[in-house]
C-alpha cells in the first residue's frame, strides 16, 4: 500500500532532541525532507546540521498550545517524540508531564488531524507498564498501571494516539522504548554519573541499592527498529516494543563509568530497591513482536552501555588510567 | 486493614450525575459525610436531595483548574466520577475529553494529592479497550487501543490514578465500566429512542445498523459492584471491570422501546455496524474477577434494558396500548 502523500514532508517535533536528531538524520539521508518542531528544553540546535537541503527547524512550545498549522500543512507523516524527558522531574512536579506530555501531544494531534496528516508515529515508553509481574513485558501485557507522572503521560498519549486513528482514518506507530542512551544525551543514568564524577572525581553517589535492572538500547538501534516497523506494518495502530533482549544492573553500569575514570572512586549506594519515586526498577521488554518482523537491535544492553561510556570519556577527554 | 482517617468526608466529584447521586445516596445511608463536587453540565442538583445531614454540594468546574484545597481537606476518600458523559461529542470536539476527562483527572488527582486523601476510587470505562480482539475482554488484556477520545481520556485518566497511587502511596481503585443505565440519565441510548419516539412518535431513526451488541449494566449495581470491590481489596491498584454477563443488540434495543410505545413506530437503521465514529460496535467485559469478590450484578444485561424502559415510560406517562 502507498503512502498517500509519499512525497510530503515529515514532521518531527522534539526532533532536536537525542533521538529526534538522529532520527532526523536519517530522514534526510534517506531523501525525505524535514520539519523539527521543539522547544529547546532540552533539545539542542547543535544536534542538528546548520544548514542542510531539506530542513527546517521551528522553535515551538507544543505544551502551550495549538502549534501553526503551516508547520504540519502537506506533511506526510508525523513523528511526535515531544516530551518531557527526565522522569525523575515529574514526581516533584506532577504539571510537568501534564503540560510536556499531555497537552503537548493533544495539542499536536489535533493539529495534524485538522491538516489531515495521514501517518502518525509516537515515542512511548516501557514506564507505561509500571512494575509489570511478567518479565520480559509483550505488548499485550495489562494492566498498565505506570508509577511515575512521566508514565501516566506517556499512556495518556498513546490513548490519544489509538483514538485519533481509529477515529480518523489514520495509521498509527506506538513504539514502547527501553531506556535510550547515546553520548549526546543530557540526561539519564550515564550523564548523570559522568557529571558526578566531575564534580567529585572521589566518590559516585548512587540513588538506590544498586539492584535496579533495567534494559538499554542505542538511539540508532532505537531509529532503526521504529523505522523498520514503520516500512513493515500498516494496522490502523501498531504497538511495538523497542529494547534489548538482556539487562543491566545499575551496580554494573557504576562500576562501568568508575571504571572509565580511572577505578578511584568510591560508590556510595542509597537505601532500597527504587532509585526515585516513580522509579520503575525491574525494566525487560519482550521484543518477540519487532524480531517477527526481522528486526534486532545490533547492541545488547551491556554492550550499548559501553558503546555510550565509551562515547561521554571521549566527548569529556576522559582516559582512564592504565589498570594495575 | 482500617482505613487511615475512617471517619472523615468523603468527596464524590460528579456527585450529581446519575450514577454519583446514586453513589452519594448509598454513602450517607451507609452513615458517611459526603462532599458533592459538581460543574452541573450534565449533573443536576434535582438527582441530589434538598437538604440532607453529612451532604454539602458544591459547583465547581474541575476541568477549568485546581480545585479549592477546602473541598479536599480531612477526606477519608475521593471518588472521581467527574468526565464529559456523552461519547460521541469527543469526536466532533476532542477538547471536550481533554478538558472535562484528562484535565479534569489531573486537577482532582493533584489537590486530592496536597491534601494527602488516602483513597481514590476512580470510574473507567470499557471504552478503554476499544474493538477488543478478545470477547468477554478481561482487565489483563493488552494492547489498550481505545476508539473514542472519551476512551482516550479515560485512559489517559487511569494512568495518572496509578502513578499517584504508586508515586504518593494512596490507595487506588480502577472501576472499567459497561454501559451504566437507569432511568435518571440523560444522555445514551435509551434517553435518545425515547427523545426521538417523542418527536417523531411514527419513526425511529438508528445509528449504525442495529448489530452493535454491547452490555449495560443498571445504576444501582454498578455502585453496588464498586463499594463491593472497595471493601474487599487493598492493592496499590485495584482494576476491575464491572458489567453483566451476557449483552443486548441495539436491534433488541430499539424494537423493545418501541414496543413500550405501543408498537406502531417504523425502525429505520443506518449504515454500517457503528453508530458513530469512535463507536465500539461490540462490548463485553469479563467479570470473572469481581465475581471472585464474591460479587455479582443482580440484572442480566437484557434485565437491565427492560427494567430501564419501564423507568423511563413510566417517569414520561407513556403506556403501551395492548398487544393484540
């Protein structure tokens, strides 16, 4: 089945983000042209080319309001990956989410269902699962009972999602993502280790016991298997898990970073299972669904853990020093 | 287990709408002092007694912001029934079901959170589902795919009841909902055939072609079934669905009422096997899970139909002529 519009723009909102910006690339590389939709928050125009045939870039606050219509107008399809992207930040402030993840997503649905975008595809999240009691979690997993505000969001979204296509005639994509890392991230788990060993190089102060063990796949992995899905399948909606199929303990990853520094520093855990409230800390995906389509991630969680390590010492000038 | 605070108020929002009234009825007969929130759109101060000991009423528009903290404060519980109750208006405006479903979610959750109400009892709805590949559909089924934005919102509501419960540790109750009927609502499909057979008394005009079979459960055991769960379970999160067992055709529907008119209106169907967009034809809730409560709703679907007619024809004066 053709597109209906095959050769009208994608839009990308978050698209300066980690993920956006990668997925942007490729995009373009593959002939498309492009319309980045973001806010800055925490995207950044720097992961994005200055000046490149074929792209746009838009500064928009989805989570304020309607974005301009002339922004989803002809498009093609749409990737709306807008979020608020640190987790941690909604149990302080439960209207994050709301206004970054909610209304965010409404806001630009509803726009591209009024310029009758035909293809949408959503960026939601393993947190949508909670503290799922089958490990790995299939997508037909319930019931989804999220923990954190970031959770709740993100399966508010993929309602709207599911509603908006049923309702409208459009084809869906839902993709639920393990954690995502690369070194161009400003948040998560690695960011925030390396930033603590700056600021200490003595000692890495861990939130939790350690045991949380959750799944890590690489932001190309991640642009890979949704742009798989995407070529593959055409239901109405399409949920698809994207993770790899082991994990990796937290305690391991601090021993990981304090390794790449050197092997000097301390590692002072917390107390309990959870590292925050909302904190989900046993993560597996079942991936079975995407590999029935051919697809898998071409990194393990460990090993895209020590891709990413790898990447932030070289960005930061870090070499480890020789091991005794 | 004994309740945190046993003896302060409870707050039902959406406390004058057909199926909170009834609730708020059973609540001050069970001896509770019971706070009405209500914006009076689809609710009616009529559903509610005049003057009664323990019930304060009071109108506020939860989808408009924060409620004031008052209304909240020294609760035991918090029911949020509070939601746009009329289906098919979310797709003609979806900030319908954003504003009276999602936001106003958010808004109850938040102050219900600042004013540390431990219990929260949530109504969902089966629209949750969508077109369910599975038939009864139980709580454990998966991928949610709601058709309606009305489902979206409802969805997008449970999971910020579960991130608050999980987040704040407040105890939480899911209640997925068949079709709930008596004969004080004013929207659905029994209030729209007697509405239609009072303007036309020759001809009923139906949406869809009369084969969407779903099952609809009456008012009074709804509210039984929801304070049955209530008082036998203490999860994080409690998800029940909550209907009958076996369900009715919208062909049935329309011939018994009718019949109750005396048999002499042409039925003339629409297109198609739904009503409306976001409609979904075919609805059936497992309810094997409440039923291990020791639960079960005392009308069969069919029951509940024709005891809603009879409420209905006899609050309109209407009486069938005799068959011959």
């Amino acid at each position: 089945m053709p597109d209906r519009r095959p050769e009208g723009p994608t839009v990308v909102t978050g698209g300066a983000g980690a993920i956006g910006s990668f997925l942007v690339d490729r995009l373009l590389s593959d002939g498309r042209s492009v319309r980045v939709v973001d806010n800055f928050s925490t995207g950044q125009r720097s992961n994005l080319p200055e000046a490149r045939a074929g792209l746009s870039v838009h500064a928009c606050d989805l989570g304020a309001g309607e974005p301009p219509a002339e922004l989803f107008r002809g498009a093609a399809e749409l990737w709306h990956l807008a979020a608020n992207a640190d987790i941690r930040r909604g149990s302080a402030d439960p209207a994050v989410d709301l206004r970054n993840g909610s209304l965010a997503a409404f806001h630009t649905l509803e726009q591209a269902r009024r310029q009758d975008v035909p293809r949408l595809l959503f960026s939601s999240s393993s947190t949508v699962y909670g503290l799922a009691s089958v490990l790995p979690t299939p997508e037909s997993y319930g019931p989804l009972e999220p923990e954190s505000l970031y959770g709740a969001a993100k399966l508010g979204a993929e309602g709207l999602v599911s509603a908006y296509a049923h309702s409208y005639g459009i084809t869906a994509y839902i993709f639920r993502f393990a954690n995502i890392i690369d070194g161009r991230m400003n948040h998560g788990i690695l960011h925030d280790f390396f930033e603590k060993l700056r600021a200490d190089p003595g000692r890495l102060e861990v939130l939790g016991d350690g045991s949380q063990s959750k799944s890590y796949l690489r932001t190309e992995d991640c642009v890979g298997g949704m742009l798989h899905v995407a070529r593959s399948v055409r239901a109405p909606v399409n949920v698809y898990n994207l993770g790899a199929e082991d994990r990796t303990s937290v305690r391991a990853i601090a021993e990981k970073v304090v390794a790449a520094h050197g092997g000097r520093a301390a590692i002072v855990y917390g107390q309990g299972p959870r590292g925050w409230v909302g904190d989900v800390p046993q993560q597996l995906l079942a991936i079975d669904k995407v590999r029935g389509l051919g697809w898998r991630p071409s990194a393990t969680s460990t090993g895209a853990i020590d891709r990413t390590i790898a990447e932030l010492a070289d960005r930061r000038g870090i070499t480890p020093a020789p091991r005794a």
